[in-house]
C-alpha cells in the first residue's frame, strides 16, 4: 500500500494593504494551492470588505481555495488609506498580536511577507517561523534600496536620501544605469520628515532580506539577471498571473471588474484599440484628465479606458465624463475597473496608456503590448527607463511647459508608437521570452518549483 502523502506545512501569505501588492500575491497563493498548500491569506480588514464586495457583485465568482484571514490595520473606519506613511505605520502595532495567535493556533511554518511588512520578521524569529519576503518591485528598484547605505557613503543620497547629485547610478556592470532624479523615494514629492521616516523603512531592508530564506520576484532572470544577481538568495517567479477565467475575487481585486469590456472587444477590429488604465493609486487632476480624455478622441481610434471612482480629484465637474461618454459612444468605451489581464490578452488591444505600475509594465510586456508611459510617482519612473530605454517596448509621453501632457502629445505619441515596426518586433521578443519563462522548463517555473521544495522542508 503506498504511503499517505505527507501533509504540507501551511503558509501563510502577508501582503501590504495597496492593490498592486494584495494582487500579484494572491497569484502567487494559487500557484501554491496548484501545489498542495494550504495558504492563509491575510488582509486587513478594511481590504477584506472591499474583495468580498467586488466578489458579491460579480456573477459566476468562484471560490479561490485560499482561507482568507484579516485583522485590523489600527486606523479608524475613516481613516486615509491613501496616505501610505501613516498605513505602514500603524500596522505592526495593529497586527503583531492577532498575527502572532495565528502562527500559534494554526501552527504556520512559513510566512511569506512583502517586503513592505518586513517588521514581520521579528515575530517570525520568536515563533520560530521561516519567512521568504516578496518584492513587487522590479528586481531594479530592490537592488537599488540595498544600495542606499553605498549611495549616502558616495555622496550621491544625504543622510535623509535625500538626491544630492543628478547624476547616473550604476549599480553593477551588468545593470542599466539608473537615472538618480528615477529614484523612486525622490519622486514622492515627499516633505524632509516623510522622506525620513520613508529613509528609515529602506535602511530597513537590507537587515530584513539578510534574515529571510529567500526573496521572491514577480519579474524573470532574462529580463533582470544583472539586478537580480545583486539581491541575495532571490527567486524569480514572474510574471505572475491571474487564475485562467478569474474573477475579482480569485485575484484578490478591491472594486468588481466590468468584464463587458471583453465582448466589446471582441467586436473591434484586430490590434485596434488604446487601452487606457493607471492602476490603482494614481490620481490625475482635472486638467490632465480633460486632456487624456480630449486625446483619447483626438486620436480617432478606438479606446477603452479603466476611470477608477477615485481616479480624478474630483474638480472635473459633476457629469463631465457622462457627456463625455456619450460623445464618444461607439468608438470609446469607458469602465470603472479592467479586467486588466484578460484585456491585455486580448487580440484587439494595440497599446497600453499606463502609468507603469510595475504589475501593469510585466502585465504589458507578459501579453505582448506597447507601452505609451505617463508614469506618476515611486518607482514608476524607473520602469519606464526600462520599458523605453532598455527593453524598448514603448514610448515616453511628455508633458508641455505647463507641465501637462497635451491631447496632439497623445495623438502623435499613439501614431509614432504603431507605426514603429522595431517597437513591434522587441515586443514580440519580450512577449515570447516572458511566456518561456513561466511555461514549464523556463526559469520562472523552475524557481518556483524550487520555491515549492524550500516551503516544504519543515
Ligand atoms: N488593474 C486591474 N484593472 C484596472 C486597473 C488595474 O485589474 O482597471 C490591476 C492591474 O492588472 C495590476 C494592478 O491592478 O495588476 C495595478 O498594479 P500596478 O503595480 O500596475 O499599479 P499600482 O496600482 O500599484 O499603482
């Protein structure tokens, strides 16, 4: 009689509260459910509400196979999620004692933590956990943090990380130079004491990756091996993807996805239309998103354009995108939130308008899209050095004196990017390499069937 399967150890998983992390690790939950574990999802409550609510107004979601787990985030019902300093703040106070119950009663073995959540690692030493930590940040941007202390030695960051010399940072021979005004804390707009206190965080890293058993990527070694080479015991495992046919729920999403967007795609002509979509954080003021809006329809081609409720600062006018939507019905389509992935993927899509998030950049580059890149804050910058400069997929929107990006900007970076035959044919390189990696055999799946062996060793 053959042996009973020995039991697998139970993971839990710890995202940041912010959908660009929430997500890529629920990926990575099922890829760990496809291998027999049993993951414990953890969410704050706040985010747990919102995934219920998308999956409740959605038809046909399906269970997910993960236990989704959340505990408090310490601000009040009201309290500003956006304003990131003051989330990160309150959580491990919030979360270090209902985390530390649950290692103990559901007798968890391995913690996989966001790098963000890195605090986490204190408790794991205690409860005699493992943790592998997550970055969904480019290998780049990691690499770059475990720099810091080498930078502020070499002058080019103060002691506050504060850019001190615009000049380029070149972190190894086999890295592309990184522009130092792309630093992403340099980008935060940030006044001196949130720059500290974010500085704080970053010097952080290096001791918490040094404590980890391994640092998993949402990006692949042909794309980062000069940056991943530089980030100890990494594992490369991107680009993670949604479940086939998922839903919000199974992707782990905050707002329900409009999926009528794919029959109407379906119905356009091949590789015709602009998608347009920022994420899930950035914010365009009135004038910004009048243009893009004015661009859009300038352009004379079909679009289709994810506006999140909170996507403008609110001063554009009580039925302005109404009308607007009326104006262009037939040729723009208009929708509160993507299901990015299956769009992406799908054969009527030309390019991507993005801010270059860096889930969206190896979502683009995954299914084989141009980028047109308006990039906003952080590391957004960064990824777009590399989806222009050195992947060579897309092109830089730029903006005018006044700092906006202007709708003939719009009009003329859309033709220039479709008309670029070498644009396509490095597309369609990335887009082929992207998939090898993750097929079986790549490097991508290679890793996390090594990630898969270390999560079981007990
Ligand atoms: N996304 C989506 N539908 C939308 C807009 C975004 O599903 O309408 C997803 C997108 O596929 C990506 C994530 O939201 O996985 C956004 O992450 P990213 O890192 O690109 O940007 P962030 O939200 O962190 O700024």
């Amino acid at each position: 009689m053959a042996a009973p399967p020995s039991p697998q150890p139970r993971v839990m998983v710890l995202p940041f509260p912010a959908q660009g992390h929430v997500m890529p690790l629920m990926e990575l939950s099922h890829r760990l459910v496809d291998h027999g574990f049993e993951v414990d999802f953890v969410n704050t409550d706040f985010n747990h509400d919102r995934v219920l609510k998308a999956m409740a107004a959605e038809t046909g979601a399906t269970a997910t196979g993960i236990h989704m787990v959340s505990f408090p985030d310490g601000m009040g019902p009201d309290g500003d999620r956006t304003n990131i300093a003051m989330l990160s703040n309150g959580l491990p106070a919030a979360m270090l004692g209902p985390l530390e119950e649950m290692i103990r009663s559901k007798k968890i073995k391995w913690v996989i933590a966001d790098v963000a959540m890195s605090w986490v690692l204190e408790l794991a030493v205690t409860a005699g956990v493992r943790v592998g930590l997550f970055s969904t940040f480019s290998a780049a941007i990691l690499a770059l943090r475990l720099h810091v202390p080498k930078l502020i030695e070499d002058g080019i960051l103060d002691e506050c990380g504060a850019v001190t010399r615009n000049e380029t940072i070149q972190l190894s021979s086999k890295m592309p130079p990184i522009d130092a005004a792309e630093i992403p804390w340099a980008r935060m707009g940030s006044s001196p004491d949130r720059l500290r206190v974010f500085m704080k965080k970053v010097l952080k890293t290096n001791p918490a990756i040094s404590l980890a058993a391994t640092v998993i990527c949402n990006t692949f070694e042909e794309i980062e091996s000069g940056a991943l080479d530089l980030v100890p015991n990494a594992l490369p495992v991107g680009p993670l993807e949604a479940p086939l046919a998922s839903s919000s729920s199974a992707a782990g999403q905050f707002w329900p996805e409009d999926a009528t967007c794919l029959a109407w795609l379906d119905a356009q002509t091949r590789g015709s239309v602009i998608y347009v979509a920022f994420g899930s954080f950035t914010v365009l003021n009135a004038a910004h998103f009048k243009e893009l809006a004015d661009g859009l329809e300038l352009s004379g081609r079909s679009f289709l354009w994810a506006v999140r409720p909170n996507f403008t600062d609110g001063v554009v006018g009580e039925g302005w995108l109404d009308a607007f939507q009326r104006r262009v019905e037939g040729k723009g389509l208009v929708v509160g939130w993507a299901p990015q992935q299956r769009v992406l993927a799908h054969p009527s899509v030309a390019c991507f308008v993005s801010h270059c998030g860096w889930n969206s950049t190896m979502e683009g580059l995954r299914h084989g899209v141009p980028f047109l890149c308006w990039p906003y804050f952080a590391d957004q910058f960064c990824n777009q050095s590399y989806v222009c400069n050195v992947w060579g997929t897309g092109v830089k929107l730029l903006a005018d004196e006044r700092g906006v990006v202007t709708k003939e900007e719009i009009k003329n970076k859309v033709e220039q990017l479709l008309s670029d035959k070498k644009i396509k044919a490095r597309v369609a390189m990335w887009k082929q390499a992207a998939c090898a990696s993750i097929a079986d055999g790549g490097s991508s799946h290679v890793n996390l069937l090594k990630l898969v062996n270390l999560l079981r060793k007990q």
